[in-house]
C-alpha cells in the first residue's frame, strides 16, 4: 500500500459521474470503505510489530506524528482526511489505521531477532506515541519446519493455544501473554500458503488480540459500576419500604431521595454508555475474525476461539448485565418516584380541601359578622334619624298642635329603619 492510495482526494474521482449522470455526494466513500483496509502481501519468513494508541486527543495527534515519520523519510506526510497509510521504513514497511477511538501503527520487516527488529522499526529511540499504548503485538511468520515447530515449547503451556488453519497449510500458536517489550508473541507457521493468505490470516490475528483487548476495557468499568448499582438497588428497596407505612412516611424527603438516586443512575448511565456499546463492537468483531479462522483442533491444545470464549465471554456478560441492571433499575426508579409523586399531589389536594375548607368557614363567620354589625348600623342610624325627627316633630308645637309630637316620633321608627335598611342594601349591591 503506497501512500498515494491513502489519499482521498484520488479517490474523490469516483464523485463526478457514472456515464455522464451525477453521482451521489457519499458514494466515493462507499465505494472507499470496501478498499480500506487491503490484506498486505506478506512474504515468509517475516515479523510483524503493531501498535494500537488510543486517540483520545483526536486526529491531529496521528497527523503529527506521521508528519514527523514523514519527515525523518523526506516525503509529504498524508493528507489530513486520510484513515490510512503507508510507507516504506528501513528493510520494512510502516502501515498506519485510524479507528474511531485509537489508531494502529503496523511495521512488517525481515525475521530477526526481536532486538533487531526494534531498532529497524520506527519505534525506537525519537518515536512520539500518539496516545497510550492499549495494545502492542509482535507476530512471526516462519517456515513449517521441525526446528520452528520446536518455538511451541517456548510458549506458557498454562495458556498455550495451538490450532491448524488454512485447511491445514498453517498453523498459529499463542499464548496470549506478553514478552519482555510488553507485546503479545503470536506465530505462524507456514506450510505454502500464499502472500496474500498470510496477510489476510495476519489481519485476522492481529485484530483478533487489539479487538480483544478494546473489548475488556469495559470490565473494570462494569466492575465498579456493579457495586454501585447494588447500593441504589439496596436504597430503592428501603424507600419502598417505608413507602408502605403510612402512618410515618414522609413523602418529601423519600421523593428528594428518590430524585437523588435517579440522577447518580442516570449519570453513570451516561458515562458507561460509550464504553459498554464499544465493548460489545468489539466483542461481535473479535468472534466474526474468530469464526473466518475455521480452526481445526491440535490433540491436547486449546483452539484460539475456544481458550478466547472461556474468558471473553464472561466479561461481556458482566457488562450486559451491569448494562440491564442500570436499565431496569432506571425504570423502577421512575416507576417508584411517578407513584410517590402521586402520594404527594394526593396530600397535597388533601391540604388544599383543608385549606378551602377553613377558607369557607371563615368567610361564613366574615358574613355573619358583616350581616350583624349591618342590623347594629341600621339600628344605630335609625335611632339617630328618629331623633332627628322627634327633634322636628317638637318644633312644629309652637305652630298648632294638630299632631302630637310624639305621634309623630313613633310613626317615623318603622319609616327610618325600613328606609335605612334598604339605602344600607342598595350601598352593598352597588359594592358588589
């Protein structure tokens, strides 16, 4: 692979048009995506040394970094959009993959001795990672002969997965453990096949041990999120509990801590969410290379699928059900809080009756205190009008005495009070 190939603007020549008739905007990606990741034609004998980084400070990273490999070459370092690239680096070739998350940095060179093979590749002395390491792997390809059958015996027999593909033609050894460099030894020994056999089986291999090992990065989260999904389990518990006793069960406070719960939940949720949906990713592409290897069994050895699904697949399930228990124990949460919350409007009507109630009440004895003091106003207003009469009444004596003054005075009393009871009822109609 050249480095021209890795260059999308070559490929942008597939956007233009089919037969005269414009393309569409995305099928020069489609079209791409098929050719991105070509087998390389591997020559025996030979080592290959890979690098997965995680990327977590993005593109730019990996562009730096090949830039200054580039540049140590004098050539024109890849174009920004590109996701792969090549170039040749001593008696080898370096081969860079951007993923979603890290980036793979492969060198392919002459077998030799694993010092050898440090100091030919790019990852010596002036090499400036682009992130962490999350996986370092050093595959050999050798010749099938008794004298490399022997480097069988080199491998921890404890883990030692031994396994003939190929229809027999090769057959790959490891035992998943790491050297000295902290790299994954894997071996092949080949028995004819061809350059681009042993690059598709090295492919397999090496996305076999770097998809591995992506996919248990969810375990340790799983782990201490299990403790503490068991904790709010064990609260919501309790606070069900005391639900039930009515008698003492304070709504509020349940419901805050209820609300409380909810958001840690949720927030864990939320930061797991990422790692648990990768984790299964990876998970579904370590057992698709696993299944295109079409192992057969070596007497007394473990296949590479069979020794992986003793140990992958009870970390996966760990995080699945880490992973269910946050979903289910979200919609207990929500169910218990939407049943409390009802708790706490039913009170709280409860106390608005109460509150009208005693409203009511109040303005009973408001209007019954209003209608006494207005019989006491009619009174009291009559009894000045009436004066005020009697007062008139003595003064026409000195006139005649056709009438009696206090005639007069008695026959005004039923006159004021009906008069001042209906002006006092036309006021408050009018206030009303």
């Amino acid at each position: 692979m050249s480095s021209d190939q890795s260059d999308p603007d070559i490929v942008s020549g597939f956007a233009g048009k089919v037969l005269g008739f414009p393309a569409h905007a995305g099928r020069s990606e489609a079209i791409g995506e098929v050719h991105s990741r070509p087998h390389p034609l591997v020559q025996q004998p030979r080592t290959l040394v890979q690098l997965a980084f995680m990327t977590e400070g993005g593109a730019a990273m990996d562009h730096a970094v090949l830039s200054e490999l580039s540049g140590r070459l004098g050539k024109a370092a890849p174009n920004k959009q590109a996701r792969h690239h090549a170039m040749n680096w001593g008696p080898g070739t370096l081969r860079w993959e951007r993923h979603t998350e890290f980036s793979t940095y492969l060198w392919e060179g002459p077998l030799s001795s694993g010092v050898a093979a440090a100091e030919d590749s790019p990852f010596g002395n002036g090499f400036s990672p682009p992130g962490m390491v999350i996986c370092g792997i050093r595959l050999e390809i050798r010749k099938w002969t008794q004298a490399s059958k022997n480097l069988v015996g080199s491998f921890d027999a404890a883990s030692l997965c031994y396994s003939l593909v190929e229809n027999g033609k090769a057959a790959i050894i490891t035992d998943f453990r790491q050297d000295g460099d902290g790299l994954t030894r894997i071996l092949i020994l080949d028995k004819g096949l061809t350059g681009h056999r042993t690059g598709a089986l090295c492919q397999r291999l090496l996305d076999i041990e770097t998809y591995r090992t992506l996919a248990l990065l969810g375990l340790p989260m799983a782990q201490s999120l299990s403790g503490r999904v068991r904790r709010i389990e064990d609260r919501l518990a309790a606070i069900t509990t005391e639900m039930k006793a009515a008698d003492r069960r304070n709504s509020q406070t349940l419901l805050a801590e209820l609300t409380e719960l909810a958001a840690e939940l949720e927030a864990d949720a939320a930061a797991s969410l990422y790692r648990f949906g990768a984790s299964r990713a990876y998970d579904g592409i370590v057992l698709e290379r696993l299944s295109a290897l079409d192992e057969e069994a070596v007497t007394g050895h473990d296949t590479w699928a069979a020794f992986l699904q003793r140990r992958l697949a009870p970390a996966m399930r760990t995080c699945r059900s880490v992973e269910e228990r946050q979903g289910n124990l979200s919609r207990k949460l929500t169910r218990t809080t939407q049943l409390l919350r009802t708790w706490v409007d039913v009170e709280v009507e409860k106390q608005n009756r109460d509150l009208l109630a005693s409203m009511n009440n109040r303005a009973k004895l408001q209007l019954r205190l209003q209608q006494t003091v207005e019989g006491l106003s009619i009174a009291a207003v009559s009894y000045y009008v009436v004066g005020l009469i009697s007062y008139l009444a003595k003064g026409t004596s000195h006139f005649g005495k056709a009438i009696a003054p206090e005639l007069i005075t008695a026959g005004s009393v039923p006159i004021a009070i009906i008069g001042v009871w209906w002006l006092v009822r036309k006021v408050r109609r009018l206030n009303e």
